[in-house]
C-alpha cells in the first residue's frame, strides 16, 4: 500500500509523485488534501491533492523540499512506499456544491503562486470537465521554477504567466498581471481564487478586494491530527476560529488573518528549523 508509483522532477526541488491509494483516490474531491507519514516516528504532513486516478488508484501529489519532512518525502524513489496516507480531508471545493448553471454564469479566474499550481490543477479540470472554461494565473519566480504550465494551457481558457525576475511571461507578481487584467483588459471576473504563499493570497485577496470581487483562499496552516482535535490549524476568519484541517482548506480571503496566519507559520518554521539540522548531523 502507498507504494510510490511514479516519481518526476518538475522543477528545482519540486517533485510529483504518484501514490498507490485506490480507496483515496476513489472519494478525493477537487480542494482536498492528505496527510502523508513517512516513518513510525515521522511527522504528519498534509499535502494537497494535485490529481487523482480512479482506474490506477492512485492520487498525486506535489512536494517541494522546504524542510526535514518534505525532504523525508522527496528522499523516496518509485517502488519505495509512505508509511501511510490518510484522506481525503478538508471540505472539496465549493464548486463542487454549485449546479452547472451556476457555475457557467460565472468568470473565475485561479491564481497560482509557485508550488501552489499543483492544487489549483485537480480544481482547473474539474471545472473543464464541466465544461466550465477558466483563466489561470500562475506566478514563480523565474521560467525554471514555473510548474505545470503545459498541462494547464489544455484545459484552462487562457494561462498568463509572471515571474519574479521577467524570465517567462510578464515581469513581475501575479498581483501585476492580475491588475493589468481587470484594468486594462476588460476582465470583469465574479470569483478569484488564490492558492500559493501565504502573503501571495494576502496580496490577492487585498487587491480583489478593491475591485469588490469574491475571492477563495486555499490555506496551507500546520496541521497535526487533520481531524479537528488537536487545534494547530487554527486560523481567524472574520469573528471565527475555524479549523483548516475540518472548516477548510478554503476559505473567504477576505475575512482570513494572513498576518496572524503567518506569524503561526513563522513559529512551526522555527522549529522546523531545528529538526532539519538535527538531521543534517
Ligand atoms: P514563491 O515564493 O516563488 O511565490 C510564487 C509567486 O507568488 C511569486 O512568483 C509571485 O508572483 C507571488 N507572490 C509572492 N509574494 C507576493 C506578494 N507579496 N504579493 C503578490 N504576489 C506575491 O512560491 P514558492 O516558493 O513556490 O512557494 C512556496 C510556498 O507556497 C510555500 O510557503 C508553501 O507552503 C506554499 N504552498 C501553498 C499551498 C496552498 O495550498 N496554499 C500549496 C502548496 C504550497
Ligand atoms: Fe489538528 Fe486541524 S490539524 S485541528
């Protein structure tokens, strides 16, 4: 079981990895994630899910080496397998929820941010399958760190890319491109949602704000049990405290507390930190 099936390099420290889990791959819902052990001793780390084969039985995910456990996940080869995977978790995607006509009135536009591609992808599909036409913004640093580019030009209605250092695309954040669309080319969008770096989906949901435009935020918080108990993923969304791991991933990027949901990200880094060199010993 979880025996890793293929194993591809997409980018400097980006790996996709296709996991054998039938029984995941059977109920996974666009939005959703799991949670990945590698060892007995091993952290608990959710992952977004990136695709999902129902005939293979396997579900795909996208790891980059940020730390001592991603680094324990990238370490695996094809044939090597996770101590376990648990999932589907996290509600799917509102989208899923919404009827056909619903979702054909509506001009969405997905922004992706660097490895944040990868769970913008299974939505992107989802809604083409639907026949429900997308733009999609994909944002990295330079034309070596951008991801998934030829697989989302076949099923989104335009790609715009922007990088950091004008390498592919546009020079500049997607925050630039995503100004320039709604101001200067006549985009009048319903929804947006953002799913990349913590201050990627700030930046965004500030400035749809100003344009008054729904917007989504996918949050990639700590989490610890994924099951609502331990409360490690917990974020401030308007008066509330919700729980990532069972209230989202997603929520409305306007009422979310990035400040305080990147302090809490800042404080597990910490300690992160600590382990890495712990391991590099
Ligand atoms: P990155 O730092 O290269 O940023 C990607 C793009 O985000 C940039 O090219 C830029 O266009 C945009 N961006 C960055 N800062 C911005 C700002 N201040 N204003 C506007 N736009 C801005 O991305 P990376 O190194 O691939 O990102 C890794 C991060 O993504 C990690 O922190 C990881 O945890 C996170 N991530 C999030 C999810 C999720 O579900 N939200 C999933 C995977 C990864
Ligand atoms: Fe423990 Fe969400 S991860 S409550």
């Amino acid at each position: 079981m979880f025996r890793i099936t293929k194993k591809t390099l997409l980018a400097p420290n980006i790996y996709l990895m296709d996991v054998y889990a039938p029984r995941i791959a059977k109920a996974a819902k666009p939005g959703q994630f799991l949670i990945v052990r590698v060892h007995e001793k091993g952290e608990r780390i959710p992952l977004t899910i990136c695709d999902y084969n129902v005939e293979e039985g396997t579900v795909t995910i996208v790891t980059q080496t940020v730390g001592a456990s991603t680094n324990l996940i990238c370490a695996k080869e094809e044939g090597d397998a996770f101590l376990d995977v648990v999932g589907p978790l996290g509600r799917p995607s509102e989208f899923v929820e919404e009827t056909l006509d619903d979702l054909k009135s509506k001009k969405i536009l997905f922004v992706a941010g660097g490895v944040g591609t990868a769970p913008v992808y299974p939505q992107v599909k989802w809604l083409h399958q639907q026949g429900v036409d997308v733009d999609v913004i994909i944002g990295a640093k330079s034309k070596e760190h951008i991801i998934l580019n030829e697989q989302m030009s076949a099923i989104a209605k335009n790609v715009y890319i922007a990088t950091d250092d004008g390498s592919l695309g546009t020079k500049g954040l997607v925050t630039t491109v995503l100004t320039d669309l709604i101001e200067n080319k006549g985009k009048a969008y319903d929804v947006v949602v953002a799913i990349g770096p913590m201050i990627m989906m700030k930046f965004v949901s500030l400035t749809t704000k100003k344009y008054n435009i729904k917007t989504i935020v996918s949050l990639n918080t700590l989490m610890v049990d994924g099951t609502g108990m331990c409360g490690a993923c917990r974020v401030s969304v308007g008066e509330k405290i919700l729980f990532t791991c069972v209230d989202g991933p997603e929520f409305d990027g306007h009422l979310v507390n990035f400040d305080e949901a990147m302090r809490r990200q800042i404080m597990y880094k910490s300690a992160e930190g600590q382990k890495l060199r712990k391991q590099e010993k």
